[in-house]
C-alpha cells in the first residue's frame, strides 16, 4: 500500500512539473496488468513518433518500451516490459513472494484519451520455479501454472 501511495504521489508530482510542450509526450493511466505493476498507475513519454518509453507501479513494478509501427496516431503496439509478472501466495500466512522477468506482447490503445489492451507472453523466471521446487522439497502443495503462460493487461490512459 504504501509503494502505491508513492506512486500516486510521484504521478501527481510529477503531472504539475511537466511544461505545456511536454503534454503531447506524456500519458498517464491506471489499470490491471503487468504495464501497471500488476494493479496501479503507468506513466508513458513518447521518445519518438513510434517508440514510447513506460513504467508502472503498483503491487509490483514494470518499465519497458512500446514500439508503435504504425505511429502514435494507430494504435497498434508491440510491447517489451520488464517487471513483476508472477507471485507465490501462502494462503496461510497471507505473505506474498513476487518475481521478476521480461514479457513481451501486443496490443491496441491509443496514446492517450482512451482504452488500451494488451496480450503478454509472460516468461516465468528461474527464481519462481526454483522457489517452487523448494518449497515442495519441503513438503509444501503448490498449485498453479508454473510455465509461461498468456496474460491481458486492461487500462485507460488520458
């Protein structure tokens, strides 16, 4: 929670300190998915007229680029992100251990002022299923989808 309320901090920080020739460049949005940090808010800038350059935060982390082939006016995309893309819950104890790993996907959404949706592929890391290993060597029950696997990210950008 507290990781989130910096990152709402920081956005809105940083939204009064970008001059009027950077509003074109920048986005914001909020949503679901890995470009979000898992649930939370992303920042774009448009470093050129087909690449932008993203990070989000929330209950985990991703910062990677989008390659806009088309231009920023089409929005259709090819994404590489790296960050939080798995977890590891104990119901039990309800502790959180996440990990961290490149994703890569398309997707459609305009720049900003709009929906935006995107497919991952999402490369689960070696330290996720190393973790898994030991916690079954352990005597653990680890359920769930431990190879890679397809994912969806869904948000709106203004």
């Amino acid at each position: 929670m507290k990781k989130l309320l910096s990152l709402v901090l920081l956005l809105g920080l940083f939204s009064n300190s970008y001059s009027e020739e950077m509003e074109d460049d920048v986005s914001f949005g909020i949503g679901l998915g890995i470009p979000y940090g898992v649930f939370g808010a992303n920042v774009n800038y448009a470093a050129s007229e087909n690449v932008d350059l993203t990070a989000g935060g929330g209950f985990g982390f991703g910062a990677g680029l989008r390659y806009r082939p088309f231009g920023r006016e089409d929005g259709i995309r090819v994404t590489a992100f790296y960050g939080t893309n798995s977890m590891l819950a104990n119901p039990t104890t309800n502790e959180t251990e996440k990990f961290s790993g490149m994703n890569i996907g398309v997707g459609y959404g305009p720049f900003s002022n709009g929906w935006d949706v995107d497919v991952m592929y999402i490369m689960i890391p070696a330290s996720m299923k190393d973790r898994i290993k030991e916690l079954e060597s352990q005597g653990y029950v680890v359920s769930g989808d431990r190879d890679n696997q397809i994912g969806f990210s869904f948000g709106y950008h203004w």
